[in-house]
C-alpha cells in the first residue's frame, strides 16, 4: 500500500511507494535543533520510491556543511519532508509529514550520547488532551 504525505500549508503532497525498514528517533543536536524538539522521527527505506504529487517546486533542501545532516521543507510552510539521498541510496521521510497511519514502530533511539538534558522524566509531566489552560500547567 502506498503512504501520503503533506505540508502543513498543503502545497506540497507526496506518495511512498514501497516498504520502510527503520524508524529512528534521532536525539542529536542538529535534529533537535532543526525540528524545535527532543529528537527528529524519521521512517527510512533503501527500496521505497518518492513521488511528488504536487507542489515539488516549493521543496527545498538544507545541507549542514562537514556533516550528514540533510533538512529538505516546504519552502512556504518550513514542514518537514522527504529527503532522496541519491549517492547514500536511501529516502528519508519524517514521520509526521504522512497523511496515513505510520506503517511501523520506531526501530531505535539513536544519538542518545546528544540527548537534551531536559528530556528527563517526561512521563512525568503534566499530559493534556488539547492545549492547556495556562493557569493548568504550573510546575508541581
């Protein structure tokens, strides 16, 4: 079965054709800073094949010099996308860009040396249904 996927603008939509052998949730510093969060989730495949449905003009790709890290968006919206890795000959996709149910669970934590001190205990935090009233959450 085929995964979709799409910006949060709606201007970019995407199909996968193919199966995902892993999903890692990466904690290092540039996922971290690149997402705005604990760690980046992303679904990876050496097989699968990635087409543009609509809106491939508007992708744009973010190479952070001297490293691996690769960041491809939705120039307009700054969503994340699917990334074709042509010389390492894997495709990337982030987890929360599909538009379907994930069709695996995460394989790893990965990075767990870079993980952010703030990420401690986080079952223990306050959990909400929707966004929070601000006198609610309140540090105990």
């Amino acid at each position: 079965m085929n995964k979709t996927g799409s910006c949060l603008c709606g201007d970019i939509h995407f199909e996968v054709e193919g199966d995902f052998e892993s999903f890692f949730l990466c904690h290092c510093s540039h996922c971290r800073k690149d997402t705005g969060s604990a760690h980046a989730a992303s679904l990876f495949s050496t097989s699968a094949k990635l087409n543009w449905i609509s809106g491939k003009q508007q992708a744009k790709v973010f190479k952070l010099p001297a490293t691996r890290h690769v960041k491809s968006f939705c120039s307009n919206c700054g969503s994340a996308l699917p990334f074709e890795d042509k010389d390492g000959g894997y495709l990337a996709v982030p987890a929360g860009s599909l538009d379907c149910r994930v069709p695996i669970k995460p394989t790893a934590h990965i990075f767990m040396a870079s993980k952010a001190d703030w990420e401690q205990n986080l079952d223990k935090a306050l959990q909400f249904d929707a966004f929070p009233q601000m006198d609610n959450t309140e540090n105990n």
